[in-house]
C-alpha cells in the first residue's frame, strides 16, 4: 500500500523530468505565445470591418459578412486548419506560381492564417453586439450638437463599446490560447507540439500536467486582469449599484450575497 | 476521377463520410445527459454551504476552462486507460483496452460538465429566492421544491447558455478524430489521404459540419421558443 502511494506521488511529482525536458516546454511556450500574439491582433484588425459590414444596409455586404461568420463559427477550428493546411498541398503547383508556396508550406504560418480568420470571425459578433449595445438617442443627440462622425465614435461610441466589449474579448483571447494546441496535429511545435513529444520520448504521463499548468498559469492570469480592468473601466457604474446592493442588502436577505459587484453589474448589461 | 464520382459513384467515399457524420452526431448526443448532468451536480455543490466542497467544485471548473479541450481529451483518455491498468494490475486481472467511443465520450463530458456548470450556477442565482421559500413554506419536501419549482425555472434561463455549450461540444468532437474514433474529420482524413483529394474531403467535412450546426441551430430556437411559451 505504502509503495503504491509512493508511485502515485512520484507519478505526479516527477521533478528530474522537468530538469530534462523543461528547456524544451519553454521553448514550445514562445511559439504558443507568437501564434496568440499575432493571430489574435491580425484579427482584431480583421474583424472592425466585418463587424461594420455585418450592420451595413447593403445587402450584399450584410449578407457576405454574415455567411463569413457562419462559417468560420459553424465548423470545427481543427477542419479549417486541416483544409487550409492539407488543402494547400493539393494546390502546389498554382500556389507555386503565384509566388505563395513558401507561405503555405510552413504548418505555422497555415496555423496563423486558421486561427486569425477563425478568431476575426468571433471577435466581429464580439463588436457587433458591442455597438449594438449603445442606445441611439446617445448617437442622434451627439450629432444633433453636431459633432464630427470621427468625434462621435472617438469620444461616444468606442469608450461605451469598449467596456462592454472587454469581457468577451478576454475571453476569446483565452479561447485563443486554447484553440492554439491545435497547431501541435498540424507538426506545430509549440507548447501542445512539444509536450507530445516528450510525452513520445519518455511515456511519462506527468508531462501533461506540467503543460495543463502552463497553460492554466497563462490563462487565468488573463482572465484576472481582464476582470480587474474591466472593474477598473467601470467603476463610474460600479458605485451606483454597490450603493443600491447595499441598501438592498441591509433590508432583505439574510444569507450574503454571493455575487460580486462585477457580477451584479453583468446582470444588468 | 471526377469530384462527383468520388463522392457519390460506386466506390465514392460519400457513405463513409455519412457514417462518420452520424458518429460525431452519436458522441455529442451520448456526451449531453452525461456533460450537462455532472455539470448540474457540480452547480449544486457549487452553492452547498460546505467551503470545501465549494473549492473542490471550483477548482474542477478552473482547471478544465483553463486549458486546451485537446489537452483535457488526452489527460483524461490517456488517464483513464493508465488507471484501468493500474488497477487491473493491482487486483491481477487481464488488461483491459477501453473502447474509444466511451473514452471519448467520458473525456468529452469532463470538459461539457466543467463549462455547463457555470451556466447552471449562474441560472441558480437567477431564479428568486422567494420561489423555493415560498414551496417550503407551503410544506413541499426540499427535494419536490426542486424538482417542480426550481428546475423548471432553471431550465429556462439556462437554456441559451447550454446551447452555446452544445455548439461548442458539437465542434470538439472533432477533436476525437485525433484519438482512434471513427467520426466525420476522422474518414475525410482517410478518404483524402487515399486519394490525394483533401480539398474535396475536407471541403466536404466542412460542408456537413456546417449542415449540423445550421440544424442544431434551428433545433435550438425551437426549443427556446419552447420554454418561453408563458412568458414573452
């Protein structure tokens, strides 16, 4: 009995694993953290006009914004990446002529072009409710002191779709780092890539954990600071509804109030 | 061959692609009463008065939101066979290889269950206190309050936010194919990697991804609609 609770805990602590192979998950971290970086910005880029083109009254554009966006959300990240990257073997040749070959060749560069059309899409619903959320009369009264379209959006529209924007957006980001291990089947190594292999080298299961660590370290650090800014951004509101929580508080219910402030205001938005 | 012919002729892959559909559809249905299930009991434990019941909850939550679905996939497949075969070594017993499609489901639900647990929580809070007061009060046993006031309620309000759990499981499975499940990415792989076809396979993988989502998508609002006939 004593000698199995001994191969547990050796199982789960396995530090000379680390010494031997730890370089190697660093070393995957930062290809995990360059392909976050970058696809994560080139969509935010990517999805403020197809946000504008999904609320346009053209037609057309609505109609192309939308069907993008059902796209990219209604399959799986993992088949886009597969016919991105698979697909553009079967198109060597045409890709090789137009001078794209070296781009599609590397399963990272594929990876970054999956994961920034794939993440644009969800960041596009992500501002379309954002400005959605802003009530007109803030719009017609802005224009009604006549003030510039630029000075409405700088000064009106983005600080209140900003706010209400930054939730979801921490938590794309982290859907983001999520979907990344991804680029480890496509021959990636980065973190995932790197963990598998190791795991390949040494069979030892503990691996794993060492990379659920990881990835947890970095994802709830995001989602921490995303809940502090967010609280920090909104904290003009924020005063309001802790005064009324309050005095709600001091007149009913006896049990605390599990909810936080930030809670409370959620509910509201 | 032609793209039609491959597809749909005699020997076309289209069945196989079929058939691998209706196992990515299996898993995520088999994966629902399972994921939504446990994660309905970690709600409940979730809001029990015990600290360390509460933590144990919380922490299952974190873990399993904070890291790649892949990842959890293989923690919990490659964890499950290690311990069937720590165990059947230890009580001497022959090895046993675990089905794949019941790893895959029990690895899916893991992940289902620690993201449905959230919506169920905050779906708790969301039915008033007064309802549950108000059915003890009236001499109804803990266990009746909530199955006929509260649950009824819940499902309600949770609805929409299962549903995007299911649109998000319904994708996952397609992280099965990189086990040993025969599902819908699983046979385009193949049917590509015979026929150096993988535009055509996996465009057509995509194209029933996207049917099934459209479907569930439709199935969805009917149902919300459903729920909120007394209401509007």
């Amino acid at each position: 009995m004593l000698s199995a609770l001994q191969s547990v805990a050796g199982t789960v602590l396995n530090l000379g694993l680390l010494q031997e192979w730890g370089w190697r998950l660093v070393q995957g971290l930062i290809v995990t953290i360059q392909i976050v970086a970058i696809s994560c910005s080139l969509g935010f880029v990517l999805a403020y006009p197809i946000s504008l083109a999904r609320r346009s009254r053209n037609l057309v554009l609505s109609g192309a914004a939308r069907s993008y966006i059902a796209f990219f959300r209604g399959t799986p990240l993992l088949c886009q990446l597969y016919l991105i990257y698979y697909g553009a073997g079967e198109l060597r040749l045409f890709l090789t002529s137009a001078g794209l070959w070296w781009f599609f060749r590397e399963a990272f560069y594929c990876c970054i072009l999956a994961f920034t059309m794939n993440t644009a899409a969800y960041q596009a619903e992500i501002m379309r409710g954002a400005l959605n959320a802003i009530p007109k009369g803030e719009i017609e009264a802005a224009t009604a002191l006549g003030l510039s379209r630029y000075r409405i959006a700088r000064h009106i529209i983005w600080p209140q779709a900003l706010l209400v924007a930054l939730r979801p957006l921490g938590n794309e980001l982290i859907g983001i780092i999520k979907a990344s291990a991804l680029a480890a089947i496509v021959t990636v190594f980065d973190l995932m890539g790197q963990t598998r292999f190791i795991f390949a080298r040494t069979f030892d299961f503990t691996i794993y954990l060492y990379c659920a660590i990881l990835y947890l370290l970095i994802t709830e650090t995001i989602r921490r600071a995303s809940n502090r800014i967010e609280r920090r951004l909104a904290r003009h509101k924020l005063a309001g509804i802790i005064a009324a929580t309050e005095a709600a508080g001091a007149a009913a219910a006896p049990v605390p109030i599990r909810r936080s402030p930030a809670a409370l205001l959620r509910g509201r938005a | 061959m032609s793209a039609f012919s491959l597809l749909f002729g005699p020997d076309g892959w289209g069945p196989l692609l079929l058939q691998g559909a209706l196992v990515t559809a299996g898993l995520a249905l088999a994966t629902v009463p399972f994921g939504f299930g446990a994660g309905l009991l970690l709600a409940i434990m979730k809001l029990s008065p015990s600290r360390l019941l509460r933590a144990a909850c919380d922490a299952y939550t974190t873990f399993f939101r904070g890291i790649p679905d892949l990842l959890s996939l293989f923690i919990v497949y490659f964890g499950l066979q290690i311990l069937i075969d720590r165990t059947t070594h230890l009580f001497g017993l022959p090895k046993v290889d675990m089905d794949a499609f019941v790893a895959g489901v029990i690895a899916l639900a893991a992940v289902t269950a620690a993201y449905s647990s959230e919506v169920w929580v905050s779906s708790f809070n969301a039915v008033p206190r007064g309802q549950s007061e108000a059915a003890l009060s009236l001499g109804l046993h803990r266990r009746q309050v909530f199955r006929l006031v509260v649950l009824p309620q819940l499902a309600r309000v949770a609805l929409p936010g299962l549903g995007n759990i299911w649109t998000i499981l319904l994708k996952d499975t397609s992280l099965i194919s990189t086990l040993a499940v025969a599902d819908l990415l699983r046979r385009a792989s193949e049917a590509s990697r015979a026929t150096t076809r993988p535009l055509l396979f996996y465009g057509a993988a995509t194209a029933i991804y996207l049917v099934i989502s459209l479907i569930s998508g439709l199935g969805q609002s009917y149902l919300e609609r459903r729920v909120n006939r007394g209401y509007a």
